[in-house]
C-alpha cells in the first residue's frame, strides 16, 4: 500500500480537499492508497475543514471528514510517506527544514500540473467562493497523474479517449 499526505498552511481547506479528491480517485479506480493531510502551522489543529471548502467539495460529490492536525517531523520520513505534496512553495520550503533538508519524497503538487496551472495551489480562505472550486480543478487535474505515478502503471489506460 502507498501512503500520501497533502500539506498546506492550517489543514482546513486545501490539504483535507486533497485528501478527499484523491480518496475517491483511489477507490474508483481501485488503487490501494492510504492519504492523509496535514498543515504546516497548528493553528486550526481539532478542528473540521473549513465550512466553505466542504460546501464546495459536498457540490462535486467529496465529503471532507478530517480533523485538522499539524505536520510532524516523522511524517516527513519516506518510510512513513511515499508523498508528501504541498500545496504552495511556502509550505513546501517550510516542509524541507522541518525534514533537514531536500527529500525525493516532499514535492509540491504542482508537479503533477501541466504549465497551464498555477506553480502554487491557491490558499481560498482569505478569497471568494471560486478560489474553493479552483483548488477543486486543480486537484482533480493532479490526483489522477499522483495515482499513476505512485503505482507505476497506466491505471486509466481507456477511461479517456475520445470516442
């Protein structure tokens, strides 16, 4: 089984909206992944997702149940993670001190965006109600090429072509 955890600043919009995006990419093409989320700073630890983040994931059929937590230093072992995918460039610099230095593992998300995407996964919280459904797109533009990359194989070989 591989294990992923999506990190953004306080785990109550971007990372638990991860965690559930890739949860049902996994089930639905039956990947066995386990995923997580976590924050950077401990600000909201305890608490549910952000009641706007979930309105819009409740929209597109995901449902957010995590409880915010802040990232440690052993989540950031590859044995514990394959992925660890954070969302902005901040968090990720911030995610490569607290792991005492560059990892192959810590990657932003981004990564697995084309060019056509922003380099940082957009925090919504201060913004409007569409910033909620552009970390939506993004995330389900980037989680399907994460589960290809993590099992290795052409998993939607089909599911896409045109007819």
């Amino acid at each position: 089984m591989k294990r992923v955890l999506f990190v953004c600043m306080g785990n109550i919009c971007r990372s638990p909206a991860g965690e559930s995006v890739m949860q049902r990419f996994a089930e639905e093409f039956g990947v066995d992944v386990d995923v997580d989320s976590a924050g950077t700073h401990g600000y909201h630890a305890g608490e549910s997702p952000d009641q706007r983040m979930s309105e819009a994931a409740e929209a597109r059929g995901y449902e957010l149940n995590s409880v915010a937590r802040k990232v440690t230093k052993s989540d950031l072992e590859p044995e514990k993670f394959d992925l660890v995918l954070a969302m902005d460039a901040e968090n990720h610099a911030i995610l490569v001190e607290l792991a005492g230095g560059l990892r192959n593992h810590i990657r932003m998300f981004s990564d697995y965006l084309d060019d056509n995407w922003p380099s940082d996964v957009p925090d919504p919280y201060y913004g409007e109600e569409e910033g909620f459904d552009q970390v939506l797109d993004m995330l389900e533009e980037g989680c399907p090429v994460i589960l290809e990359t993590l099992v290795g194989g052409e998993i939607f070989d089909g599911e896409f072509d045109d007819e």
